[in-house]
C-alpha cells in the first residue's frame, strides 16, 4: 500500500521532498526521457544510502562493528526504514514509466519497419506465372507418371516357382 503525500513529506527532508514528488504521475507523464534517467538514478543512490545506514546499525547493535560516533548510530531505525521504501516507491514508479517508454518506442520502430516492408512489397513488379494446362481445349492425354515395374506380370508366378524348384533342389541334395 502506498504513502500518502503528507506521509512523504512528513518523512523526507527538503531537499528529498522535490524530486520524489516529481516521481508521482501527473509531473511523471511530463518528463523527458534524460530527466526521469536522472530522477531513477538519484532515486536509487538515496534508496541505497538509507539501506547502507540501516546495515551499518544493525550490525553495530549486533556488536558486529564499531559506532561511529554519533549519537543517531543507537537510534531505531523505523523511520529510516520507512523513508527507504518512499524512495523504493518512487524509483518503482519511474522505472514503470522508463519501460512504457522503452515499449512505445519499440513499438514505433516496429511499426517503421512494417510499413517500409509494405512499401517494397508493393513497388515490386506484379508476377503473374503461366497458369499450366487449363480446360478450355477439351480432354487431353495426361503422361503417366507412374513407372512400370521391373518384372511383368506374366513372370511374377515364375520366379517364385523357379525359388520353390531351388529350395527342393537344395534340401534333396547330397547333404541332405
């Protein structure tokens, strides 16, 4: 579930509060292309500065490593937390809207090509091949495809009667 405006504002310092409400959608449909680049990139840095901090607190109060310091080093974190996923949020929104972009302009070029791709279709000379034999001149003798076989019919009964004849010949033999 989203952060309301004011819980946003109540979160983020000044300097924060500019460009996280430009990453919200009306100011968001009006950017270039170069400026929401900028917005995402800033977007991240802090979102990964607020989660560098939160690491670095946990494992000092793990005893992991050594406060640094300062006074905020024993502080909880929630706001942190809380002020992380505003950035998360935002960096959320302009990447969708980078994609949308990213999308028509893949489309535009898809598009391009298709139409230059109709245009030398249809520069192309019209090919029309000659259209075979038609009916119009009446019945006419069709070649035939089929080749005849390499024995004719009349032998057929014979090889396998000569086949039967050498078998007998073979089994009443000397050896047999």
């Amino acid at each position: 579930m989203g952060a309301s405006f004011a819980t946003e504002r109540r979160l983020l310092a000044e300097d924060e509060l500019g460009p996280v409400q430009n990453s919200h959608y009306p100011a968001l449909d009006e950017m270039p292309h170069d400026d929401l680049v900028s917005l995402a990139r800033w977007l991240r840095e802090r979102h990964g500065r607020a989660r560098d901090i939160i690491r670095g607190r946990r494992r000092v109060r793990r005893g992991k490593a050594e406060p640094r310091g300062t006074a905020t080093e024993s502080a909880s974190e929630r706001g942190l937390q809380a002020k992380k996923q505003v950035f998360a949020r935002g960096l959320k929104r302009v990447n969708a809207r980078l994609a949308q972009i990213a999308g028509d302009r893949k489309r535009e070029r898809a598009q391009a090509a298709m139409r230059e791709a109709l245009a030398r279709r249809e520069a192309q000379p019209v090919h029309h091949p000659q259209p075979g034999r038609t009916a119009h001149r009446g019945m006419a003798a069709v070649p035939r495809e089929k080749r005849r076989g390499i024995i004719t019919g009349g032998r057929v009964g014979s090889v396998s009667q000569q086949n039967k004849s050498a078998q007998a010949a073979r089994d009443s033999g000397p050896g047999g």
